[in-house]
C-alpha cells in the first residue's frame, strides 16, 4: 500500500475513543462480515499528483470464527499484476481491529504497522502513527458507502499530526455475482 524506507519504521497508537458501533447490536467482531466474498475493484491510485485507475479482484474469507479474516488483491497495473494481502484480527478486550498489509512487491519485508480502529455509524476508521525517515507519519483507512454488493475503501496520509490527510489510494468495489 505504502512504499517506506522500512528501516527508519517506528510505530506508536493511540487508540479512538468512540465506543463500538451499535448499529450491529455486536461487539464489532462481525463488522467485516460484509466483505466475505468475491468482489471487482477498480482501483484508483495518486501518482505524481495525478489519479490513474487500474482494475482487479478481491476475495475475503473469514477465519476464527469470524474474529479474523484474510482479504487477497489482484491489482492489473500496466506495470505487471500484482497482489497483496490484509490480514485482520479483531481484539474482544479494546474492541479495536487491527489491519496488516503485505505487498506482492517487498514479500521478504517486514509487514507495515498495522493500522486499528472500529466502525461507528456504519463507517469503518482506522489509523497508526510510525516515523518515516525520521519524520511523523499518519496513515488512515477508511471503510464506507458498505452495501450488500458495493463498498468503499480509502488510504490517506497525513505528516502534520492529521491535521490534513492526504487520500493518495480509493478501492470502489462491487460485488462479483455467484455462479
């Protein structure tokens, strides 16, 4: 998702202080129900200033339960395809998931900081904090527009303390149909 000089990572969190979201009457282990499945992706990407599509697919499978689940990308850049996948694993005692990210591109790395935080009014939020060659960094991903066949999925960055967020990654998906 991110390129980062990977030795220059530090990570720390605060966690959000909004409660869980009652919309579910759960917990929030579920709320990432909604994905399972196989969807298409259009992909739109910040390069240089300016946004260039590509198309793909996603799966999403539910592991432990439901507490966890995996989420493989396909991306077709013109560069080559590539993959990635999100691991998530949901926290019973915060109430937090948190969201890993491994890139086709680096394997070998070590994963991205993941980044935590819950849905509320239907509209999932996630952040982490790390130091990118020796600066602050906040990444945000943001989980919206969710749909029986279509959702939404945002990555922004911000370097002055979320102050402003820069949205440098939109996945729009929809639901592939079954058969």
């Amino acid at each position: 998702m991110k390129h980062v000089n990977r030795l220059a990572v530090a990570v720390a969190f605060t966690a959000p202080s909004s409660a869980s979201d009652s919309r579910a009457g759960t917990d929030g282990s579920h709320d990432f129900d909604f994905e399972v499945g196989n969807w298409n992706v259009v992909h739109h990407l910040k390069r240089n200033g300016a946004w260039v599509d590509y198309t793909g697919t996603a799966s999403n499978h539910p592991l432990m339960n439901g507490a966890a689940n995996i989420e493989q990308q396909t991306i077709k850049r013109r560069q080559g395809t590539t993959y990635g996948v999100a691991l998530r694993g949901y926290d019973a005692k915060t109430h937090l998931w948190s969201i890993w990210w491994l890139d086709s591109r680096a394997l070998s790395g070590p994963l991205d900081p993941p980044v935590r935080g819950r849905f509320v009014g239907g509209v999932g939020t996630f952040y982490s904090d790390e130091t990118v060659n020796g600066k602050p960094h906040k990444t945000r991903y943001i989980w919206s527009h969710i749909t029986a066949r279509s959702a939404r999925w945002e990555q922004a960055y911000s370097t002055d303390g979320g102050k402003t967020w820069e949205t440098n990654w939109i996945m729009e998906l929809a639901r592939r149909p079954s058969g």
